[in-house]
C-alpha cells in the first residue's frame, strides 16, 4: 500500500536523522539510555504527523484500512531494521536485543505499538462509517 510506504518513510528518515544526532553528539554527553529517551518525544512527534500526513493525503475508505497500514508500515520498519541497519552495525537479531537498554528498550516496543496504531488512531475520523 502507498500510504503504508509513504507513512514508513517518513518516519523511517527522521528516525535516521535524529539516530545522527543522538549517536553522534548526544550519547558521549549524556549516555546511551538517556539519548535514547530524549529522542523518544521527538518520535512521537513525527510519527504523529506523518500519520496525520499520509491519512489525510490518501484517505481510507475503511477503518481496516487504517490498520493494515500501520501494520504493514511496522512490518516494513522491522524488516529494515533486523536486515540493513543490523548488517551495517554487524549485529545478529539476538546480539541485538540483548544489548539494548531495558529501559529505553521498553520505551522503544511502546513506541513500536505506537507507530503500528497511529494511522488509525488520527485517520479513522476521516474514515465515512
């Protein structure tokens, strides 16, 4: 579905840019937990709009529609993520989860959720019932 790409992509961009920012200058200044936790509501921001964006740009005719898109955004995002961006860090799946945060890694499947749902949650008033 376009809007399940356009939505992907979106977040997928300002995720990269602000992972630049945080490895890059947060992390040595505040560590890797806090970095990532401050990144979280700027997130949160974008995935808002970039939902809010791609549902009001490419309507829905169903609610399920809704969901379908964030579900195959979040599958899109998870298949990017344990594929390229591991192989370029050099991590298995398992080393992977295994060193992240308990915190900040918790945050993150939260905003997982959060990003999977939020099509539906800002479209499904545009959505003719």
């Amino acid at each position: 579905m376009l809007r399940a790409g356009i939505y992907f992509a979106i977040v997928f961009t300002v995720g990269f840019a602000l992972g630049i920012v945080r490895v890059l200058w947060l992390v040595p200044l505040v560590g890797e937990r806090s970095a990532e936790l401050l990144e979280m509501p700027l997130m949160l921001v974008a995935i808002f709009y970039a939902a809010r964006f791609v549902t009001r740009r490419f309507p829905a005719r169903r609610q399920a529609d809704l969901v379908l898109s964030g579900g195959l955004a979040l599958l899109i995002l998870l298949v990017v993520e344990f594929s390229v961006v591991l192989g370029l860090r050099g991590l298995s799946i398992s080393q992977y989860l295994q060193e992240r945060d308990p915190i900040a890694g918790f945050v993150y499947f939260v905003m997982l959720i959060v990003f999977a749902t939020m099509p539906w949650v800002v479209g499904r008033k545009y959505v003719a019932t």
